[in-house]
C-alpha cells in the first residue's frame, strides 16, 4: 500500500475522467495477467476471444457504466516515482474505444492505507495522480467466469419431489415415494437393498434439492465434458411434479346474430352466478431434471451441468455431498417398527409356541340420551366407537395399549450390514398387517449379554437393547394375566 505524503497534492473534488458510454465499442481489460477483450455491435456486448461465450449483458452494462464519470477527491502532482503508488505495475488496466474512434486508458494502482481510495492515471499521464473509490479498481478486477449469464437452476421444493436417483461409478440408489406405505410414504432401493425410510430423514435429504445452484460458469463448449470429467459423470436424477393454474372455458354458449348469447337468462338466479363461465382448474405435470457431476476443481467444487441445459459450471461439493453419499442407514428411522395401530388392520404376536391376533371394529352408534335434558340439539345421534379384541375376544384399549406402546416406541442401537444366520427360533415374533399396504414382519432372537438381534422381513437386521426387549416381555406378561 502506498503513501500520498511525499507529492504535492490538491484536496479539491474534481472529475478525473468522463466518457459517454452509450458510444463505447470496445473496452479491454487487464487484470491478474489476463487480457480480455469486448466489442460492441447493435447495441450488444460480446467477449471477443470467445463469441460464445454468455457475457451478462446488463452486468457488463452496468461495469461499463462506471466509467461513464469517475470522480477524485484528491490529484496529487509532481509524483517522482509511479512505483510508490503502484502505477508502474498497475493492478488493473482499463482501455476503451468509441464510435468516433477516440481511445482512452485508465490504470488503477495501490490502495492508500489512509483513505482506501487507490490511485488513478488517465492516458498514461503520470504528471497527474488521482485518487479514486478503490471499489472501482475491484470492479475491473474480475475473473471471466463473474461475467456470464447463468442459466437458471430449476426451482424444486422437497415437497414436489417424487423420487430421487443416484447413478454413481455404475451403481444406482433410489428414493421413491410410496403411496403404499403406511409407515413412512417413502423407500430406499439399491441393488437388492430395499427399505422403508424415515419421513423425516427423507425430507432433510431433499431439502437440499432446493438449495442446489451454479457457482462460476466454467465453459460453454460441451465438447470439452471429458476435460471436466462430466463424459461419464454421477448422474442425480430428480423428479418433480409441478401443479400450475389453467383457465378452461366451460362456456358451451353460442352469440346470436345480435350480439346475446341464445342461452341468455333473465332469471334471477341466473343474475347470481359468476359473470363469467370460465373457470380455474389445477393441472399437475410431472417433470424431470438430471444433474450431471464430474470431477473436482482445485478448491473441491465439483464440475456440473443439467441434462437439459447448455453450459458448464462449478458447484459446491458442500450442496452436493448428501446425494453422493446417500445411504440406506441415514435415511431408515431409529424406531424398528414404528407402526401406530390405528392405521392397520391387524397385528399378531408369536411367543411361548402361542400366537394371539389383535384387531379392531369400528362402527356408528347411537349416543345415549339424557332424559333430563330437554333442550334440542343439532349435534349429530350418532359417534363413532371402536372396539379392540385379541383373537376374537373384546379388550379394553388401555391394557393393549400399556404393551403396545413398547413394540412400537422400540429403537435400535446399531443397523448391522450384513443380516446374521440364527439356527433358533425366534423367542418373539411380531407381525403388522394393512390390506394392499403393509406388511411387516419382526424377529426377536437374543444375541449376547447386552443384545436382541432383530431380523425383518425387508432383509436387514440390528442390535437393540435387552432390557428393552425384557420391558415388552413383562408388559405383554402383565396384560394376559388381566384376560384371564
């Protein structure tokens, strides 16, 4: 950083520099070694070295535009060396040309450790040093990639999102949303791997689609995919629903040769109905976007464009590692069968060589009048009543409850990769049934002095807490002892 102390200098504001630049046709800047040109024709800017490239028409406009009249707070005189304030190696140089062929070259140097304006000269006249907003200097000093036009990335909420799909290095994990699911509403595929997955921990998955977005713009030469490792790239496949409004016209009138409709009414209902016959309807369309990974930059960033898009850009590594390294254990829920029975038909319990069925009736019964009550009510006669039974016989729903509670609330301690052989029967088995949707099924099998290893019909396995499992041994106890 430089000092103004050892020139002259004049504290008077003045206009260092002005130019009209609706009349520009070229400006050429230098910066951090790099040179780039950009013309101007029909009133549209484009980089020179590169007519493909999508140079941001209104940002250019706007960096041109602060040329249009720079001012100075300060112009020293009589300055013996440049190199004090940075002007024989300048930090940026701005040249620029017009339609009356008049050409102008701006050079910004060091940044002044007093004011943090940094020094200015205009047509290489060193005999007059401005000093000038540093944030012009910043400006100019940019890199390619800030001025492109990027392409917009889609805008997909989590709760659109249908399914998920990671292709990475040949093999594919799914997220699907499952209408048949009473559990969860959401699955997990991958290979011969398939899960129902936790609501919650799906929807912190996807809530990272609607954060997804461009960093730099690297390239719009699609012949260049290999060099950014995007020719066989990791494929995330989103699908998506979209619900927009649609305006239908239900009107199936016809005008007379008057003017009036024939089907016109001078009835007054007819006054109050809607002016109009068209209507509003919501129509949802599935759509699909595919974004394609290649390899990492220097700072992580990986190399990324969609599918359906053009260009080459970056993308943080920190909005995309969730979907690289998506897995069944992140996604399944804690709980090892969370099933509410309220929304099944029926579950069965194996134990002790004895099988007992519970299920449910609900039915609409006539409420219980009060005779003492003469006023009328408009509350409906009927309410509705359910009633439990454990094989045929009628329970109270408390004491079902006091033992269910513990299936259901039962957590695991560790998911286990591979499901283990067991030569034994199960000392308790638990199955959950719901017509055309649900069924479960659930093994308990001690395993060591802290473990029940737990098997399900879905093919995984995993390790939960003994006593646990002793609480809903003693608790299913204690409830046949009441029905006896």
């Amino acid at each position: 950083n430089a000092n103004s102390s050892e020139a002259d200098s004049t504290d008077t504001a003045t206009t260092a520099f002005e130019t009209d630049t609706d009349k520009l046709t070229e400006l050429t800047v230098t910066t951090e070694g790099q040179s780039y040109t950009f013309t101007k024709s029909d009133d549209k800017w484009s980089y020179s070295a590169d007519a493909s490239f999508p140079l941001d028409q209104s940002n250019f406009e706007e960096l041109a535009g602060k040329l249009k009249s720079i001012s100075s707070d300060r112009k020293l005189k009589d300055a013996e060396a440049v190199s004090e304030y940075g002007l024989d190696a300048p930090v940026v140089q701005v040249s620029i040309k017009n339609s009356d062929d008049e050409t102008h070259t701006l050079e910004f140097g060091a940044v002044n450790d007093m004011t943090s304006n940094c020094y200015m000269t205009v047509d290489n006249d060193t005999s007059k040093i401005y000093m000038v907003a540093s944030d012009l200097e910043t400006a100019f000093n940019f890199n390619l990639s800030d001025l492109a036009e990027k392409e917009s990335f889609p805008s997909i909420t989590a709760t659109t999102v249908t399914k998920l799909t990671v292709e990475k290095q040949g093999e594919e994990a799914e997220v699907i949303e499952k209408s048949d699911s009473a559990s969860t509403g959401w699955s997990y595929t991958k290979g011969s791997t398939q899960r129902d997955i936790d609501s919650s921990n799906t929807s912190n998955l996807l809530n990272g689609i609607s954060s997804l977005s461009w960093g730099s713009f690297v390239s719009a030469d699609t012949s260049k995919l290999a060099e950014y490792g995007l020719d066989a790239p990791t494929k995330i496949t989103i699908d998506y629903q979209v619900t927009e409004a649609k305006d239908s016209d239900d009107s199936d009138t016809s005008a007379s040769e008057d003017g009036t409709s024939e089907d016109s009414s001078s009835n007054e209902d007819a006054e109050n109905d809607s002016d109009s016959d068209s209507t509003t309807e919501t129509v949802t369309t599935n759509k699909q976007e595919v974004l394609l990974l290649g390899g990492q930059d220097s700072s992580g960033n990986y190399y990324a464009k969609l599918e359906s898009q053009s260009n080459i850009y970056t993308i943080s590594s920190s909005s995309v590692e969730s979907f690289l390294s998506i897995d069944v254990k992140t996604l399944v829920s804690n709980y090892v069968s969370n099933y509410i029975f309220a929304d099944l038909d029926r579950v069965t319990i194996q134990k002790d060589g004895e099988s007992y069925e519970f299920t449910k009736t609900t039915e609409e019964k006539a409420k219980e009048k009060d005779d003492s009550d003469d006023s009328k009510s408009e509350d409906s006669d009927t309410e509705t009543v359910t009633t439990y039974f454990m094989n045929g016989n009628e329970i109270k729903l408390e004491d079902f409850s006091s033992f269910y509670s513990n299936i259901s609330s039962l957590e695991c301690q560790e998911w286990l990769d591979e499901v283990p052989e067991t030569q034994d029967e199960p000392e308790m088995t638990v199955e959950f049934y719901k017509e055309n949707g649900v069924y479960f099924k659930v093994e308990y099998y001690p395993y060591d002095s802290n473990f029940y290893l737990v098997k399900n019909n879905q093919g995984t396995a995993c390790l939960v807490n003994k006593m646990k499992i002793k609480e809903i041994e003693s608790s299913f106890e204690k409830f046949l002892e009441k029905q006896n």
